[in-house]
C-alpha cells in the first residue's frame, strides 16, 4: 500500500488499498478455517515468501513474479476450496440427519 501512497495518485492508491483490505479479510478467513480443520500452512508459505523475497534481492522481477503467481494460485485454489464447503449437507428440513452426516 506504500508503493500506491507514495505515488500520490488517489485515484490508484483509494482502489488498491480497498483491494488490499479485502485480501486481507479473505486471508483471515482461510486462516480461521485453516486452523479449525487441523490446519495446513507454514512451511510451504514461508518457503514461497523466502522465493520471493530472494527474487526480490537478486533484482529479479521475472522470477520473482512468477514466484508471487505461484503462491497466489494456491492462495485463491485453497481460498476456493474453503468458500466450496457444503456446511448445509448435514441439515435436514425434515427434523432427521441427513445419510451422509451419520
């Protein structure tokens, strides 16, 4: 978000700080839902991130972008995954269990 302060373009910096906020807010969900189901996270993120800072220090923005595609990908594959979930499969409108909640 400092980048689009900096730039001292409201009509670049209002947009992309809305967008980082909701990242944020999804970020925050899957990490909730990440944790309630046994979690999956750490070590494959912080070695991503580590990708891409690397990329960052050697100046390379190629590597480094396609570094950031990659993680992203897995963010919005696990992000799906979470929004996909069927949390109404095991309600019945008829007062019973469903089959498949047994």
């Amino acid at each position: 978000w400092a980048k689009a302060a900096v730039c001292k373009n409201k009509y670049f910096a209002e947009p992309y700080g809305k967008l980082l906020m909701e990242g944020q807010r999804m970020l925050h969900l899957h990490h909730t839902w990440a944790a309630q189901e046994g979690g999956e996270h750490d070590d494959n993120h912080t070695a991503e991130h580590d990708d891409i800072i690397k990329a960052i220090e050697r100046r390379d923005a190629d590597s480094a972008e396609l570094h950031a595609l990659k993680h992203a990908e897995g963010f919005r594959v696990r992000l799906t995954r979470y929004l996909d979930r069927n949390l109404s499969r095991s309600i019945s409108l008829c007062g019973e269990v469903a089959a498949s909640s047994r």
